[in-house]
C-alpha cells in the first residue's frame, strides 16, 4: 500500500483550527518527504508546504506562514498538518503527497468546508 | 515565488488528434519541472518528471519537452480517458513548489 491514506471531511467555523492526518507506509516514512496541497474544485492546486518524516524538519509556502504546522508521528507513520484562523477561503480538497520535488503517490484528498 | 503559467485556460481537441499544453515559468527551472493528469473526484497522478522522462505506467502518447522557462506536454493520438485537468509544478526552487493553474482538455 504506497497510497497515502488520509482522514475524513471536516466542517469548521470561521476563525477555528483544522488537524488533518495522512498515513504513509513504512518505505514512504523512511524514504521521502510528504507535501500537502489544496484544491478548490475545478481550480489549480495551491502547494502548502513539506515535511521531512525522519527528523521533522519543514518548510511551508511563505503566504501560511505562521497558519500552517506540520508535524509527524514516527510510531504511527502519520503526518499531521493543522491550519488555523480558518476563513471561507481554506474550503478545498486537502490532499498529502510523498516526494522530494515531483510527487509520485497522492492521497484521495479531505474535504474541508468552513461556514458558520 | 516561481510563478507558472500555463495556457490555454481550456483546449478544446478532437479525439485522435494532438493536443499541445504549454506551461510557462517566470524565472529558469532548468529541467524541475513535473505534469500531472487529474479526473474528477480523483487525485493529481504525475505523467511526467524532469521535464521529459515519463512516470511508470504513463503511455506512449503523451510527451513533455522544453527547459528553462518554457515547457511543452504533447498528447498524440488523443483518447477519450485523455480528457481531464492538467497541472505542472516546478521543483526547482526547493524547498518552494509552485503548480500552475492547469489546462482543462476537452471534447471539441
């Protein structure tokens, strides 16, 4: 199973936080790094950030900066990513990806809707 | 950032014909550059990486060229599973990405 399973769809109201989870196999944990990526429907992806699952270390596209936190679980080969202040604008399809530079195995994507 | 521009918006094609996606960057990524085929309510699934080395499994008829700044993904011979939405991304300014804003193929 190299498909990153990712969780389920979530609702939030303007102003919360949002967690959402991918679990990547062993191979992917060890070996690459895992992106996140949004999606309004219909619309081009919009690239988040990245995390190294072996030592934690990440980088995040410079407009979420201080929005977005990456984090891993070594124990579970999960990577979690949280993005606060939620505005009616972060309602896309969130998905993770493995790769160095291009992404070769994607998740089927989250759903996330926010509306009071 | 990297910006990339990809053109045209849609592309209207006839199956069994040739179509010609561009994808434009706004500074040189030399040959970092990846295209992806995504349907809907599915996933983005790369095609192609470093510019023109197809991905596994990736037919024949589909084709990147270019570097530096412009990039070319050819699909010959179109087929009706060949109708989707198409993203590039470059990878060179690592450790920032960028994707365009895709090409819609569609049934002309």
């Amino acid at each position: 199973q190299v498909q990153p399973v990712q969780s389920g769809a979530e609702v939030k109201k303007p102003g919360a936080s949002v967690k959402l989870s991918c679990e990547a196999s062993g191979d992917t944990f060890t070996t690459f790094y895992v992106h996140w990526m949004r999606q309004v429907p219909g619309q081009g992806l919009d690239w988040m950030g990245m995390i190294n699952p072996l030592n934690g270390e990440t980088s995040y596209a410079q407009r979420l900066q201080g929005r977005v936190t990456m984090t891993r679980d070594s124990s579970t080969s999960t990577v979690t990513m949280e993005l606060s202040r939620l505005t009616s604008e972060d309602t896309a399809v969130y998905y993770c990806a493995r790769g160095y530079g291009f992404l070769d195995f994607w998740g089927l994507g989250t759903l996330v809707t926010v509306s009071s | 950032d990297i910006v990339l521009t990809q053109s045209p918006a849609t592309l209207s094609v006839s199956p069994g014909d040739t179509a010609t996606l561009s994808c434009r960057a706004s500074q040189n990524v030399r040959s970092n550059l990846a295209w992806y085929q995504q349907k809907p309510g599915q996933p983005p699934r790369l095609l192609i990486y470093g510019a023109s080395t197809r991905a596994t499994a990736i037919p024949g008829r589909f084709s990147g060229s270019g570097s530096g700044t412009e990039f070319t993904l050819t699909i010959s011979s179109l087929q009706s599973e060949d109708f989707a939405l198409y993203h590039c991304q470059q990878y060179s300014s690592w450790p920032q990405f960028t994707f365009g804003q895709g090409t819609k193929l569609e049934i002309k």
